[in-house]
C-alpha cells in the first residue's frame, strides 16, 4: 500500500468485514519504513503496531476519509470510547482494533445485560456535545456501528454526523433494536424502554414525544429501501 507516495506499508488481511460505502479489513503490520515511523513520531507505538491488528479502513471520497478522521480524532480528544487514529494515508485510516460483541449481535440474542445502559450513557455523552442549543448526532446509529468491550461501549463509523434533536439518533437506536430478528418481541421492546429510560438519567432529559419520532424513523427506513 503507498504511503507518502513513495515508501510502502505491507500489511497482511486477517479478515473483511461488511461495509456498503468502503473498505474495512482486520489487518496485521508485516514491515513499516522506518522513514514512516520517524515521520509519524512515535516509534514506541509503531512498534507495537507491528505485532498487533488493527482495522485498515479504504474509502473512495477522500472528503469522506477527511470528515471521519477530523470527527474521530475530536471525539478521541474528549475522551470518547471510539478507535484511535494510528496512521492515514490518501485514501485509508488506520485505527485500533476493539475485540468485543457488535451490539447488532447481542441485540439479536435479545441480551439484557448491561450494555443497553452503557449504550445510552455513550450517546448521552455525544449529544452534551453542542453547537449552540443543537446536540452532536451519530446519524448513522446501526446497531453494528457499536461494539461492548470489557464492559465499555465503542462507537464505530463516524461519516454522517451532524448537529440537531437527539431524539433523531434515539428513535433510529429503538427502531434498530425493534427490528433487529427477531423482530418486535416483548423483550425487544423491554430493551427499549430501558435504553430510554437510561438515557434519561444519564442526560438528566424527560425525552417527550418519542413516539412521533419513532414513525418517522419508520418512514425514513422506508425511504432508504425504495432509493
């Protein structure tokens, strides 16, 4: 892979995983210039790099590439649980790999442990998060863009955001939880209400008309099917 446009990064591919817009894989670091580790400055780290995987992320809109990385390192300086930035190239991020369940997964198995009330204190942290009286939003909270490590949760996928209602991002969590198979169980919608009621306290919100919010979750999903 070109880095800097002259040197090269070889990497080995462990694994690729699921993504419509760009490229992910779980790679390991076979050998790094060590003209790159000068530049990057911090030889220590490197060196760890090269015997741990990380995620290597190929976008084709470099713009795309400069908004995720600007928005993950911002979130990292404010102390976020998100992947930290390791390189970038033209068109890759290089980020930390989090070993731990997707949360779409553990959703699937209808868990109700305490990664719901770790889930809502993650997005009451981003929504404190403000511009103005508008709150930072994910926008794209499918439940597969979070991952439960040793007990925290971990954002993923930071393409998207922007600033407005948190009631938005809310009611896409909920209508990812309701329509993640099996679909609309009484234990799905215990998940729910619980995720709610949870970032209630977190935020210290009364969140009204969430149900408004919900339908119109449904008919953007619908939206999305039919473009």
């Amino acid at each position: 892979m070109p880095w800097n446009g002259s040197e090269f990064l070889d990497v080995k591919i462990l694994e690729k995983f699921y993504s419509k817009r760009n490229k992910v894989y779980k790679v390991q670091v076979e050998s790094i210039p060590e003209k790159e580790i000068a530049i990057m400055g911090d030889d220590e780290a490197f060196s760890k790099v090269k015997s741990d995987a990380f995620i290597m992320k190929t976008y084709d809109n470099p713009n795309i590439l400069e908004k995720e990385y600007k928005n993950i390192k911002r979130l990292d300086e404010l102390s976020m649980p998100v992947p930290k930035v390791l390189m970038k190239t033209e068109n890759s991020l290089f980020l930390t790999y989090i070993k731990g369940e997707l949360i779409g997964d553990l959703a699937e198995k209808e868990d109700t442990g305490n990664w719901i009330d770790e889930l809502a204190l993650w997005m009451a942290r981003l929504h404190n998060i403000k511009s103005e009286k508008d709150s930072l939003l994910k926008m794209d909270v499918n439940l597969r863009n979070f991952i439960y490590s040793e007990g925290i949760i971990y954002g993923l996928d930071f393409e998207e955001t922007s600033y407005g209602d948190p009631r938005f991002d809310l009611a896409n969590i909920c209508f990812f939880i309701l329509t993640n198979r099996p679909s609309f169980t009484r234990k799905k919608h215990l998940i729910m209400r619980r995720f709610l009621k949870s970032y209630e306290e977190h935020s210290k919100t009364c969140l009204k008309d969430m149900a408004s919010y919900l339908r119109w979750s449904k008919e953007e999903s619908k939206r999305r099917r039919n473009v």
